[in-house]
C-alpha cells in the first residue's frame, strides 16, 4: 500500500523539536511551597503547579523527553531518530543546528526540574534563591538597594519588590531606611538568611556538579566557551 505524505508542516516542526514550551504559570508566580513565606503560604504536594510543556504522549515529549532509542549500532537519543526521519525527507536542509537546540531545550527541562527540586527542600523559589545568592555574594554587610538588585536581577522593581514582601516575611532579609537617601532603603541578608542561602548553594552547588558528571576532563570549560560565544552572537536576546 502506498503512503500518502502531507505537505511539510514548518510549523510542527519547530514544536517537535526546537520549541521552547514556556510554562503557563511563572516558576515564581506559582503557589509556593516551603518556608519562604513562613507564616502566609501552606506547604503544597509538589507538582501542585504542574508545568505546561505540551500534552503528555504528544510528538513535543517523545522529541525533547524521551531519552534513547535502541539501535544496532548503538544507543541513539530521539533527537537523532527525529533528525533522520527529515533527512530523509527534506535532503535539501541543513538539519544540524535543529538537533543541537533540541538537545539545549531537552537539557533545560532536565536542569531546571532538578534545580527546582533542590531549591524547595530549602524552602526557596528559584526567584527566593537569587535574591539571597545576590546578597549572599555581595560580601559583607551583604546589603544592597532595591534597583541594584532589579538591576542584577533584570527584572522589573514591582518583581523585585514581591520577592523582597516573601524573603522579609520569612524573616531572611530585613529593609531599612537608606541614610544616604531618605527616598530609598536598604535590603540586608539576615543571620538567618545566610544560613539559608549557604545551606542551599552547597547542596545546588552538588547537584549542578552530579548533572555534569558525565562531561570528561575539560567539557565543562569547552561547553561553556562555545554557549558563551552562542549568546554573544546573539542568542541571548533584545
């Protein structure tokens, strides 16, 4: 029997491998979960904000999430079976650089729910963590003004200030009048706050090196040369 092909639908393409599946709520919009808001926000199951990356089962997961494909030759990731499937249809195209965001977008999704993991069993959002990471790396007294760390940040100073309503309520930062400015106020990690923050860079620090375990003697610095001069072609956005 012969099959009948449809037209190339460019537009499915990009869903099945180069799309990036934006969540439909923000990772710091979503209900929280923890002690970060101790006092104000119940502790939720994890997952009770499930992420929105496409329909469990659809082209969009077996693309970006299915990890390998036997094969006779070996072990082969689904990017690669996706990859000569439109080879074979479209000979024409130069089909490499589809793989390579796949596998970015594929690693991403990895990261980042394992990041999250780590952040929540210290109470933390991911937006909490870089409040405190900001602070915590600024050296002593480990205080800043709000628009240094919107501008660290770069994010918008009503973000900024939500982030600081949670950390100040759980009792991680506390703000002050600037002397120097009357119209401004100072945010400073407290005692507490450091230790949070300590505790959770040590173990994020860990899990980061466990998910780069497989990089041989000098990947990690190779890798990161090349997604530097990525972003710096332009990636990075306007």
């Amino acid at each position: 029997m012969c099959r009948r092909f449809h037209p190339v639908d460019w537009a499915a393409i990009r869903r099945d491998v180069v799309g990036r599946y934006r969540p439909t709520t923000s990772r710091d919009d979503a209900q929280p979960r923890g002690r970060a808001v101790r006092g104000t926000h119940p502790k939720t199951v994890r997952g009770g904000h499930r992420r929105s990356y496409g329909r469990p089962g659809t082209s969009q997961d077996r693309a970006l999430g299915s990890g390998t494909v036997s094969d006779e030759d070996g072990a082969r990731d689904a990017i690669d079976v996706i990859l000569e499937q439109w080879r074979r249809e479209r000979p024409d195209l130069d089909l490499s650089p589809m793989g390579v965001f796949g596998r970015l977008a594929q690693a991403a999704r990895v990261v980042e729910a394992s990041v999250d993991e780590v952040f929540t069993r210290h109470g933390l959002r991911p937006g909490e963590f870089d409040v405190l990471a900001a602070l915590r790396r600024s050296g002593p007294p480990y205080t800043m003004i709000p628009s240094e760390l919107s501008a660290v940040l770069m994010m918008s100073r009503a973000g900024m200030t939500n982030r600081l309503d949670r950390l100040e309520a759980a009792e991680l930062v506390e703000r002050s009048l600037d002397p120097a400015d009357r119209r401004s106020f100072r945010v400073t990690l407290t005692p507490e706050g450091r230790r949070v923050i300590d505790a959770a860079l040590t173990d994020h620090a860990a899990n980061l090196a466990r998910l780069a375990s497989s990089l041989g003697p000098g990947d990690t610095e190779a890798l990161g040369r090349i997604l530097r001069s990525m972003l710096a072609g332009g990636l990075a956005g306007d």
